[in-house]
C-alpha cells in the first residue's frame, strides 16, 4: 500500500487543481477545434471535386453534342418513338376491330344438326347468313342461339323463313356488336 502526504497549503493545492482542469479544459477544445477543421477541410475538398467534376462533365457533353454521332443518335432517337407511336396507333385501331374468325366459330358452335349454310357475308357491322334447314325447328332454334349470342345484336329474318315446316331456305341480318 502506497501512502501519499501532501503538505501543500491548501490554497495551494486548489491553485494547482484548477491549472490541471483548465488544461485539460484547453486539451479538450483544442481537440475539438481540430476535429472541426479537419472536417471543414474535407467538405472544401470534396465540394472543390464536384465542382470540377461538373465543369468536365458539361465540356464534354458540349463536345459529345458536337459530335455528328450524337446527331445520328438523336435522330434515329426520335425515328424510333415515332415508329413507337405509330404501333401504339395501329394496335390501338386493331383492338377496336372484330374478330371475323371468332364470329365464324362462334356461329359454328350454334349451327344446330339439321341446319346447313350456304353462304356468309359480311359487310359494314351486318352479318348476313344464307342457307337450308330441313324443319322449322332447327331454324326457331337457331335463331333464339343467335339472338342470346353476345357478339351479336338484333337478328333480322324475313317472316318467309317460318312459312314453311320443312325443306326451308332462309336468310338472316345480323347487327355485330364491338
């Protein structure tokens, strides 16, 4: 065990006690002083670098427009959005056509077994289906199929499709829906 005795008056040795706090108060901020300068010379640094980088950016970006390559580039740049465009207007006009094979199989599917046609024709948003069927029946039935499809809208026959029982020829106008 180690025994100190300090003799100092103790004015003394208040004297010394506040001379070694204020130099550790000065160590401190001279720390802190320079830790901030430090810092304040890196910011400076790295503001001067972007600075610089920024004026060699935009002089070689006024030589690169120079350059008859960025022209060529530009231009074929704006060839291609109008070629874009001009597909977006195509495919744009072909969603709002009908399908004329979707129309077809789809009569196809409602053709009952005793019915048979001889010609189809469309024109202008109208449907126009000739054709033969063996009884009445068949021609009711085809008929009321045709007029819950859909695709399309009034169905149209003259009244001479139903004068007869059997062995008929009709025709029906059909209005396509979009």
């Amino acid at each position: 065990m180690k025994v100190t005795i300090n003799l100092l008056p103790s004015n003394k040795k208040e004297t010394i006690r506040i001379q070694q706090l204020a130099g550790r108060v000065l160590e401190i901020g001279f720390l802190a002083i320079t830790a901030v300068m430090v810092f304040s010379l890196f910011l400076l640094a790295c503001l001067f670098i972007i600075n610089l980088q920024g004026e060699i950016i935009e002089k070689e970006s006024i030589e690169l427009k120079k350059v008859m390559v960025y022209n060529e580039v530009q231009k074929t740049h704006e060839a291609v959005n109008e070629y874009y465009q001009s597909t977006q207007q195509l495919d744009n006009g072909l969603s709002d056509q009908v399908s004329y094979i979707n129309l077809l199989e789809k009569i196809n599917d409602l053709i009952p077994d005793d019915l048979f046609l001889q010609e189809i024709s469309i024109a202008e948003d109208k449907l126009v289906i000739n054709g033969f069927s063996s009884n009445r029946n068949a021609l009711i039935e085809f008929r009321d199929r045709l007029e819950t499809e859909e695709s399309f809208g009034s169905v149209e026959s003259p009244i001479s499709n139903f004068t007869a029982s059997e062995n008929v020829n009709f025709i029906f106008t059909i209005d396509i829906n979009k």
